[in-house]
C-alpha cells in the first residue's frame, strides 16, 4: 500500500515537471527567438547564392525531370527581379547564373531569353544593366533554338538600344530577317538602322513594331509607355533647341513662352491645339483608370463610386465644352498618378504618367517638376540635366531653390563634384535654413575625401536641427571613412538624447554594429 | 486457355488487393494536388503557365505512379510468403509462372487506373487553366504512355527483388535501378572518356545490360507542345516488352527455385 501510495506520488510530481517544462518551454521560446531575430537582422541579409552552379549536373540530378526544374529556375528569376526592384537594390549579380541554369536545363525556354535579356540589358534601378551578359544569353538561345527570330530582334534589339551599336543592330536584324517566318519588318529594320541608327524616328518605328506584334500584356504596355515617352522627348527636345537658340541671339534665357513668340521663335504660345475634346475625353479615362490601380478589394467600393464620379465629371466637362480646363485636369490627374506611383515605388509608371503631364502642358512647371523626380527615382540624372534650360525658362530665369537641389543631386551622383558643390554653397548662401543643400555638400566633400570639410558641414546642420537623420548618418560615415570609428559610435550613441523615429534608430542601431565590426 | 484463366483471377485478386491498399488513395490525392497547384505555380511565374502545368502535371503521374510501382511492387511476392497464403495458392492447381505473371499484370492493372485518374485531373486542371481543350493538347498523352512503360518496368524490376529480398531490400535495390537507369547514357560517356579500352566495354555492357529509364523521358518535349514521334513510342514499347519478358522470366526462375517449408 506504502509502495503504491509513493508511486502515485512520484507520478503525480513527474507529470507536474513535465507540465512544468512544457508551458516554462513555450514561454520561454519568445525570448530566445526574438533574440535570434535581433542578432539576424543586425547581421543584415544573407548574400544571395547558388548552391549548384551547373546546369548540367542539376539536369542529370533531375532524373529526367529538368523541364520541370527549368520551370522552378524561371519562377525563381522572375521573383528574384521582382524582389531586387521592390527593395530598389541595384545588385543583380545572381541574375546572370541563375538565367544560364534555366537555359541549359530547358534549351527550348524562350520566354527565359526573350524576358531574361531584357532583365539582363535594362539599366539599374530596372534591372541588371549587363547588356554583354544579355547579348551571351541570346547567342546560347539562338544556337540551341536556330530557327527562332524573334531571338535574332532581341539580339538585334539590344545592340541598338543599349549599346548603340547600330552597324551590329542592323547586321543582327538582316541575319533575323533570313530566319524561317520572319516577318518583313525585320529587313526594312536592318535598312533602317543601318542609314539612320539613334534617330528618334527608328525607336518610334521599332517600338511599334513591338507592340504591334507583342503577344504578351506587359510587353505591350512597355511598348506605349515608350512611345509615350518618344513622343515627348522629341517635343522636349525642340522646345531646348528654340530656348538654345534665343539664349544664343539674346545674350540670356528666355523667360516666358511670349519672350519667345515676341523672338519670332514661336508663333503662338503653345495651346495644344491637336488635342480636342475627345482626346481630352480619352485621356481623361485613362487617367482614372491609371489612378485606381493597385487598390485593395477591401476598397474596391469605394473605388467604384470615385472611379465613377469622375468617369461622370470628365463625360460633363466633355460635354460642355470646357477644353482648356479639361485638359489642364487631364494632366493633373497624371501628375497625381505619377507621384502616387512614386510613393508606391512604381518608378517606371511615375515617369510615364509625367511624361504624360508635361505632353499636355508643357508650360506649366509643376508638371516638369514631377517629371524630375520620376527621373531621379529612376537615376535618369544626364536626361534631367537636359532639361536644365527648360527649368531655368519656366522658373523666370533663376532657378527655384528645390530645382536647383535637384540638379546638384545630379552632379552628385553623376561625380561632377565641383558642379554639385557650387550650387549647394550659392543655395545655403540663400537660404541657410534649407538643410538639404547643407547634406549634399558634406556628402560631396566626403565623396571628394575632404573629410574636415564635410565634418564642418555636417556639424554646421546639426547645430540648428540635431534631429536631422541623413546629417547624422553623413557625419558618423564621414568619421568612419577618415577611420574615427570611435568617434562614428559615440555619435551615434549621442542620438539617444534626442527624439529620433524608431525607424532611424534602427538605422543608427545597423550603422553602430556595421562600424563596431 | 486454362492457363490464361488462371492468371487472369491471380490478376484480379491482387489488383483488388492493390486497390485496398489505404496509401494509394493517398498518393493519388496528394498527386491531383499537385496537379491542382501547379495552376497556382503558373501564377507567380512570368510567361510559362501552360509550360509548368504541363511539366509538373506529367512529372507528379510519373514520380506519384513510381512511388507506386515501387511500395507495392515490392510485397507483392514477399507478402504472399510472410503470410504463408503462398502455401495455399500453390497448394491448387496454378503453376508458380502462372502465379507470378498474374501477380504482376494485377499491379500493372492497379497502375494503368491510377495514370488514368492522374492523367483526368491533369486534362481537368488544363481545361480550367486554359478554358477550353485543343486538338494538340492530347498530344500529351504521348508523354503519359511513355510513363506507363516506364512504370510497367519498374514493377518488373521490383517484382524480381521482391522475388529474392525483403521488401525493405527490395525498395532500396528497385530505386537504386531507377537511379542508374537514368544515368545509363552518363555511364557510357564516362567510359568513353577514360580512353581504357578495359573501362570502356565495361560500360558499354553496363549500358546494354541494364534498363534504360533515361529512353522514356518525353516531359520536356511535351511540356513545348512537341509531340512523341511514333517511331521513338514503337521502339520504347518493343524494349518494354523484351525487357519485361527477361525480368519477369529472371523471377520465374528464382521463383521456381524456391522451397516452401
């Protein structure tokens, strides 16, 4: 009975350990795994890799299966740009290796080389901007599929747009035009761009072509954001020579679009006078259409009803008559799409919804200026700079301010140090309460190794706003460049006194564990 | 005639026998699952949503179906001796040939089935992917034929082992089979390659004596909308056969050796 009475005991007391150690387990899990997650993401992401780098080994290690496998590659290339523009990385040092695995297990995938070339020339933030690496994958795809020409017009396609090769465009789109089922076009391309490579009129004429002959959406609407765009440039373009031409004769910029008619250079100030009423009505739509997208279904309702009041708006203002105003809210709807796609990081549609914006009203500056900053999104820094003489017309002569910020940027990123530094003294000597400028010139004296300058600048910030992140993040980075780490911590640790969001001190915190390495 | 009866109720036997069998069922769900998220998998990728479902639809008939061949095949001779019903099989008038070869056209039966339910969610999933079935889209079950002899072959190779071994044994040496005859043609590459004349014909008798699973590998093909030439499903039908006819005469002859005590 004793012996019985103390096995139930020491039943009892091991299930109350074992219940013990459950629930003390679970709970104590939490802490531990988000330990875990801190110390991960101090660490910082795990460089991208390939474990197998062979085509061939992973197609005989599929046991017949490598179509299958080819298919999984491919997926993995689409997520793998995809995910590199949503995070705006401009590395895509995997995206040549995993291209070469999807083709030498699946030879016949064309759309990996078609899509994949195009991945592979366009230039960063877009994509990997290794148009030699595309030109490899179109080669290997032609050998293997002889027969294909629409791999002949991405090769021929890729000399002409991103490496301005046209005497190889043009030989690559003859060659093409031999193919079995090629089309016409492709010879009357290779005659094209063999008399006139680079003219605008030969992007109009290629990019037509692709559209008319897509048999994919997304290829498609690339092609009319393109056109689009042609379309603008080549307005821009002549607007910029007649404002050349009047600086020339004058002596100074033109200031206003009369200047200009006054000159003799224009006959009327521009009133769109192609576009009517209807068009108006078009664009209008599409417009609309533009600015719902990307809506939740939870909102879709809502959506419904604005994208029908508008619908109904537009059909009034058509109605009615009211050209000029119709047009001025077709390109105000454009602008705004354009900086909604700019929030949304949708940096190729901002620029085109812009385009747009400055086709319909090329002389209002508010259009320009999202134009500018769908092309700094997109780091189109030499194209904004081209438009310098425009900004410089329609801002009466002296450029505002946050143009001229714009511009430095472009120095800036472009290395043209000296350029950026001169407008960023004569706007601090404007203005010494705009701190961008005050940023841009410590982060130019850094980048030109003038660390005790950048130091001053940076500190010159701080002391009117010590809560300004990138100020703080320059001058620990121009510390720790000039190797005075110490000193890049202590600042960062100095933060702690001051009201910062705790996405900055995130950012401080991944900058301290980066310099403490 | 007799003789052909007798297989033919050893055939249906075991092919009832087979279909009780619970891990089937679930095999074949979890392959028409597959089936089914292969319209997802087309979803995230760009460009090849038919060319997946195509690719993995046949691949999941095929890797399901040997799974299959494979799990069942094994006990099916094994399974009569451990649980001493041989002895009363035999103890009747059916000779062990009749025995074995009914035994194998039963599981083979089993299979031919459950290709057939895989091979309908495949054509259900395309016909949802694609709205509407083509002429050419049948063209596919070149590929599904294909699987059909390969699997035909697998069961005769577990058939063998699960003549000699246990059905653990048996499993491992049947995939071990599979394994190397996808690999035949690299065997023979590799013997080619050292320049010994001794390694060389070594291979090349490994290549010759050994089943060829690498010959029925269509997929690819397919999943392009290529169909199988007629010439390449003759010859890998009458290899089929040949070979089938030496494996299952191979068991026979083990079978006959053996002593029930």
């Amino acid at each position: 009975m004793s012996n019985k009475s103390n096995a139930s005991v020491e039943g009892r007391l091991a299930r109350r350990i074992c219940w013990v150690i459950v629930i003390g387990g679970f709970l104590s899990l939490f802490p531990i795994q988000q330990g875990i997650d801190r110390t991960e993401d101090a660490m910082g992401n795990v460089a991208d890799a390939l474990y197998l780098t062979s085509g061939q080994v992973l197609s005989r290690l599929s046991l017949g299966h490598e179509g299958l496998l080819a298919d999984i590659y491919w997926t993995r290339v689409v997520q793998y740009v995809g995910l590199k523009r949503l995070s705006h990385s401009t590395n895509f040092d995997q995206l040549g290796p995993l291209l070469r695995l999807t083709t030498e297990l699946d030879p016949h995938l064309l759309i990996a080389y078609r899509f994949g070339s195009i991945f592979l020339a366009e230039k960063p933030p877009g994509g990997a901007g290794q148009p030699e690496e595309a030109l490899r994958l179109l080669r290997r795809g032609i050998v293997a599929n002889p027969d294909y020409w629409r791999l002949w017009e991405d090769l021929g396609f890729i000399y002409y747009w991103d490496l301005k090769d046209y005497a190889n465009a043009a030989r690559v789109f003859q060659a093409g035009s031999e193919r079995p089922g090629a089309l016409v076009w492709m010879r009357v391309m290779a005659a094209t761009v063999a008399a006139q490579g680079g003219e605008t009129q030969t992007s109009r004429a290629l990019w037509s072509e692709i559209y008319r002959h897509a048999d994919n959406e997304q290829v498609r609407q690339s092609a009319i954001e393109h056109l689009a765009a042609i379309e603008t440039q080549d307005q821009i373009e002549k607007l910029n020579q007649l404002l050349a031409r009047y600086q020339k004769r004058e002596g100074r910029a033109a200031r206003s679009f009369h200047e200009l008619v006054e000159a003799g250079y224009l006959a009327d100030v521009p009133r769109d006078q192609t576009l009517g009423l209807a068009l108006f009505g078009l664009l209008g739509v599409k417009a609309v259409a533009d600015l719902t997208r990307g809506v939740s279904s939870k909102r879709s309702r809502y959506t419904v009803v604005l994208k029908s009041a508008l619908y109904l708006a537009i059909g009034s203002l058509v109605v009615v008559g009211a050209r000029v105003l119709g047009l001025d809210w077709a390109a105000e709807l454009y602008m705004w799409s354009s900086q909604g796609d700019v929030d949304r990081g949708q940096y190729g549609r901002a620029y085109t919804n812009a385009v747009q914006a400055v086709g319909l009203r090329p002389g209002a500056l508010q259009y320009w200026r999202t134009l500018a900053v769908a092309k700094l999104a997109q780091r189109q820094f030499e194209s904004l700079l081209d438009d310098h003489l425009t900004f410089q017309f329609l801002d009466g002569g002296t450029l505002d301010e946050q143009d001229a910020y714009r511009f430095a940027l472009c120095y800036f990123y472009l290395g043209e140090y000296d350029k950026a530094l001169s407008i960023t003294k004569h706007l601090i000597q404007q203005n010494r309460r705009y701190a961008a400028p005050y940023v841009l010139q410590g982060m130019t004296y850094s980048a030109q190794k003038k660390y005790a300058d950048a130091e001053l600048t940076f500190l010159d910030i701080l002391q009117r706003y010590p809560t300004n992140q990138a100020a703080v993040e320059g001058l620990a980075q121009t510390y720790y460049l000039a190797g005075k780490r110490d000193l890049a911590i202590q600042l960062l640790d100095e933060t702690a006194k001051y009201s910062f969001p705790p996405g900055a001190r995130k950012r401080f915190e991944a900058l301290k564990a980066l310099y403490g390495r | 005639m007799k003789s052909v009866r007798r297989i033919a109720v050893i055939a249906l036997q075991n092919f009832k026998e087979s279909v009780r069998e619970r891990v089937l069922y679930n095999l074949i769900v979890f392959a028409l699952l597959l089936i089914g998220a292969a319209i997802l998998f087309g979803r995230i990728s760009v460009g090849v949503e038919q060319i997946i479902l195509v690719n993995l639809g046949l691949s999941s008939i095929s890797a399901f179906g040997l799974l299959m061949a494979i799990f069942i095949g094994i006990s099916l001779v094994w399974k009569e001796i451990d649980r001493r019903t041989i002895y009363s099989i035999l103890a009747k008038p059916v000779r062990r040939p009749e025995f074995i070869i009914g035994k194998y056209f039963g599981l083979v039966g089993t299979l031919l089935i459950n290709t057939a339910i895989m091979t309908t969610g495949f054509y259900v999933a395309l016909l949802y992917d694609k709205g509407r079935l083509e002429l050419s889209d049948f063209r596919a079950l070149g590929a599904v034929y294909m699987i059909l002899l390969q699997l035909a072959l697998v069961v005769g190779v577990a058939l063998l082992f699960s003549c000699i071994s246990t059905p653990i044994l048996s499993a491992v040496f049947t995939l071990c089979v599979y394994v190397i005859g996808n690999f035949l043609n690299d065997i023979r590459w590799f013997g080619q390659e050292t320049n010994s004349a001794w390694v060389e014909k070594l291979t090349t008798f490994l290549y010759y004596l050994l089943p060829n699973f690498g010959n029925f590998n269509v997929i690819s093909r397919t999943a392009h909308g290529e169909s199988v030439p007629g010439y390449l499903l003759l010859s890998n039908s009458l290899y089929t056969l040949l070979y089938l006819a030496i494996l299952i005469s191979a068991a026979i002859l083990i079978f006959e050796e053996r002593e029930f005590r």
